[in-house]
C-alpha cells in the first residue's frame, strides 16, 4: 500500500535495536481517517473469503482490527494478555515470547466467541518474527475454527517471521514490507 | 442510548463485587457495528465542540473511541499504562488507582501528540468511580488543552464517579447510567 509507505517514510523513526517508532499514527495516537483506509485495503484483500470473525491482539492491534472490521461488518475479538500462566478452562491459552521484553507471557481468549463454525481472519500491527501471530494461530487451531489468512499494516520481512508462514501455506498479507532499514533509509518490498 | 440498554440487558452479566460484564460486544468480542452505532451518538452530543482530538485509555477505551473518531475525523491519542512510575521527560504522566485490582499504575502519553492548542474528548468504556477518567483529565490539564467534556458507554451511576465530575462542571456524556444492578436486574437512569 503506496500510502502506507509514503506515511512510514514521512513519519516513521528507526531506533536501535530494529525499532520502528510509528507512534503518530498506528500505536500511540492513531490516525483514524488513515487507518480506516488500511482497514478498507485489508476488506477488499479478504473481501471473498467469507470471514465471520477478526482475531488481534492488545493492545496496539485493537485499532487496525476495527478499521478492517468497520468495512467487513464483523466482531473483532482481541485476545487478552493474562497475568499469569493459570488459566482455567473457560479460555484458549497459550504462550507467546517476548523478543522486545525479552518474557514469556499468556495470551487468552474466551471460549465462547470463537468456535468450529467460524472463518478467522488474524490481525496485527506489526509482523516481525511472527510470535504473537504463531500465538494468535495457535489460539483458531484450539477453536477448532477455519484460519483464513492474515494481515498486518506492517511486516517487518527482514526478521523473517512472515515468509515462514507463507512457507507454511498460510496466506500472509501485509500492507508494507519492509526489506532493510536503519537510521537514514528505509527500503520496502515490492509487492 | 436506548438501543445499549437494551443491549446491556440482553448481554450483560452482573457479578460479586458490582462487576458488569459486557464481554460480548465491548472489551473483548468487539460488535463492531454496534461499537460504531455508539460512536456516532457521541459524535452527535460533541458535533458543535470543535474537538481536535480524543484521548482514551489501553485497553478498552479504543474501540469505543475509534467509533467516535471515525464520524468526527480527528486522531484518537490512547495513555498507555507504564510499568514503573519512572517516566522521562517526553511524557505527560499521572497515577491512577485501580478499585478492581488494588493497586496503583502510572499512565503515560507523549508530549508530542497534546499540546496547548487541542481541544479534547476524553472517552473510555466504564465510568465507574472515576479513578481512570481523573487521571486522563490531569494529562489534559499538565498539556495545556482544553477540555471539552467526557463520554463513557456504561456508567455506573450508583459509584458516584461521574456525578462528582458533573459537579465540578465537567461535561460527562454517559450512553447509558445504571442506577443499580444485581444478579436479578438491571435498573438505568432516565438521561
């Protein structure tokens, strides 16, 4: 998506460590007009594929779901990060790893909104080595639900995390790749 | 708002400890469409105030801001909670307490995105004793801005939060007011 690029280069900061700071618009303050017209991208790539539910994350995956959900008429349902790992039968759990943090910490979502008879649609802000994704696939594989592919505004290729699922078959659809960055340039993947 | 107390009895649960449960369209299922209906009503109650930005709360106050936001084409900022109450400079930062869980956090939002010349609504999905929405109100006030006025889905009149802001002169825009809940009914005020 040109405009996502565009809006990267324009407002995006690289930090060390591999950190991209979009702040300004996707995960501090958002900017909702333009994250409506990311969410808009996402409905028309998934338009055929007959899903009945959005599966993302807190926090920062909240707003993009919903700007994809808006178009879609759908439930966004946002998996929760769970204090400890005792969680009792009520929830799909399971564990994700923390590169940023460097932790383990579980995620859970109640067993009564999502099940066999959904088509799941996965979405994130960021994709970058894949763990919270894995995490979130994990969690429509225990639903016993159909995954009908992903998307996230933006995938961070050069860690590798988003061919790995494609490797697998899954459909991975991202509104900007980035192929390299550090502080003074910023190179996208064609797609 | 007619159609969220309605809504509230066909869904919600009220637990021990004056917990309502409204996890089916609001802070973990998101009803998108209906998340939308009310940020449209919000929209409508603040369309003279000239609001330049909303500021919300992780976690469940973005989809309910998001709603709004979209019909009123302005940027959502969310406060993000901190893990230490060590906060640099680059920040607006306030203490909150929390009822539900006991304990003190430090919310934070970046300096960079309020300023002296915004005119903000704060909204959240809960308005119960206030605790979380005073918070919000001292970053406006440390920021310079203008407070235009609060909205919250579900007050919980019977905790006295909002009527104390009320009182102070604040505007508090609740969709639906519960005047007293238990196990066996729901009881709202007339607004």
């Amino acid at each position: 998506m040109k405009a996502l690029e565009e809006k990267i280069l324009k407002e995006g900061t690289v930090l060390p460590g591999n950190i991209l700071k979009v702040g300004s618009f996707l995960n501090h303050q958002l900017d909702v007009d333009f994250i409506m017209e990311m969410g808009k991208e996402i409905a028309r790539l998934f338009a055929d594929s007959k899903v009945t539910k959005i599966l993302t994350i807190e926090t920062s995956g909240i707003a993009i779901a919903m700007g994809a959900a808006v178009w879609m008429h759908i439930p966004v349902v946002f998996a929760k990060k769970h204090k400890s790992n005792n969680v009792n039968g009520e929830v799909y759990s399971t564990v994700v790893h923390s590169y940023t943090h460097g932790t383990d910490y579980t995620v859970v979502v109640s067993r009564e909104f999502l099940n066999s008879s959904d088509k799941v649609l996965i979405i994130d802000d960021f994709l970058a080595n894949g763990k919270a994704l894995n995490g979130l696939i994990d969690i429509v594989a225990q639903s016993g639900a159909e995954l009908v592919g992903t998307s996230c505004a933006i995938e961070k290729g050069f860690q590798g995390g988003g061919d790995k699922l494609r490797e697998k078959g899954i459909r991975v659809e991202s509104l900007a790749v980035i192929d390299s960055m550090d502080d003074t340039s910023i190179t996208f993947r064609k797609i």
